[in-house]
C-alpha cells in the first residue's frame, strides 16, 4: 500500500485473531490490588508475581507464539530485553498498562523508574533519526520534546504487555522501541534503517553491565543458591538469583 500508508492496524492480528502485543498475563491488577491492602511484598510478591490459574486453562485466549515465548523467559534468566515495533520514533518503558483501570493513558511507573528511564535514553539519544536536528514528527505525537522516551502508559494503556509481564514474572528489564515511522519500509530502505538502530542496538546491550552482579554463595559450601532473594532499600521490586 506504499511508505507509511498502511494504517496503524495492519499485520498486527495473528492468523488466530490475537494481538500478541496485548495476549500475556495481566499481572498488575493482582499486584496493584495486593499494594492496596497492604500485602506486599509480606504476603504477596513484589517480584516474581505468578500466572493467574485462569490463564493457564488449554481453552484460555493465548497465542501458541505467546505460550513458546513465556516458555522461553521461564527456562533462561533474562535481565536485559527490547521489543522492536514499527509505526513511531520513541522508546517506551514500564509500565506500559495504566493502574487506573478506566484511563487511556496516565503515568504509572515502576519501582525501578529511574533505570528504565535510562535504559530508554540509551537508545533514544544514539538512535540516528531520533537524535537528528531535522526530524520531522511521525503523526502528531511530539515525542523530541520528551526526548523520545515516554513511560507507556502515560502514552495509551496496554493491559497484558510482555514489557509488564517481564518485569513482573522474572528477573527481566524490558522496553519497546518503535523503530520508524514506516511500519514497512520498503526494501530500499533497510540498510537506513538498519544505520540508524546499529549504535543504539550495541549501546543498549552493553547496559547489562551496569549495577550490581555477581553469584551468591552458601558460606560453609561455597555453592551457589539458586533463587536467593535480592532487595535493594526503597526498591519495591526485588530480584532472584
């Protein structure tokens, strides 16, 4: 249908009907419902949050790419992870579903706020056509004056994102970068595209070498302990080995 005339909507459904972009688990509902009474993290995780029952049933509305992909972020430790989208020229990061149920868009953060604002200006400011003095708007959201970052939901809510339920069900920091305002640039067009993202793709990556790592150790074994819970004062979001 040619450069940028494809509309928002296309290429987004599977075969099945199913958006994959809205098809994992809503886990924030149960944590935020959980803050609300007090129970966290002394009677419920702040980390680690488990799949509702609901959404484990062979008939529940998941996509079988969906399931492999949870499979996958069970059976390896991610920490670090970006989701590649076309359409826009910004980064977003969690949370990407607004804790006000009934609000299109509103700032939600994380407890990790801070990290994943820098983890989204890492690409956003070496992104060749994010960063370019002459970058035109892609539609009519202006993203430069925000530096092409923008926490997601403050942007428009997405319940059942895999950026949420990262963050939420394992040890992973994930965003999403809207690449392009083209959602299929012609084939032309792909060594630019690939020019503009190659920095940031390679700074973003070097960014799990920030923090605190290292292997926690039984004291009179020396072995390493599988799933020791790590808390950092006022994080509300603690990890695992």
């Amino acid at each position: 249908q040619g450069s940028e005339l494809s509309g928002w909507a296309m290429g987004r459904w599977t075969y099945e009907g199913i958006d994959l972009n809205h098809n994992f688990a809503d886990l924030n509902t149960a944590l935020w419902d959980a803050e609300d009474n007090d129970l966290v993290p002394h009677e419920f995780p702040n980390h680690y949050i488990p799949i509702p029952e609901y959404y484990t049933f062979a008939n529940a509305t998941v996509a079988p790419e969906t399931r492999a992909v949870i499979d996958w972020m069970q059976r390896y430790p991610f920490v670090l992870s970006a989701n590649l989208h076309g359409g826009e020229l910004v980064v977003t990061y969690p949370f990407d579903m607004t804790r006000t149920y009934w609000k299109a868009q509103e700032l939600t953060p994380t407890a990790d706020d801070g990290v994943f604002r820098w983890l989204a200006t890492v690409y956003a400011t070496s992104n060749l056509a994010m960063a370019s003095e002459e970058r035109r708007l892609c539609h009519y959201d202006d993203f430069i004056r925000f530096g092409n970052i923008i926490n997601g939901a403050n942007w428009h809510t997405v319940p059942g994102s895999m950026n949420d339920f990262s963050y939420l069900h394992t040890n992973c920091f994930e965003i999403t970068v809207e690449l392009s305002c083209d959602k299929f640039p012609h084939a032309s067009e792909l060594p630019a595209e690939w020019e503009n993202n190659r920095e940031s793709l390679l700074l973003y990556m070097e960014q799990v070498h920030r923090g605190i790592k290292g292997v926690v150790r039984d004291r009179d074994t020396e072995q390493g302990i599988a799933n020791a819970i790590i808390s950092v004062d006022g994080i509300n979001h603690d990890v695992r080995t």
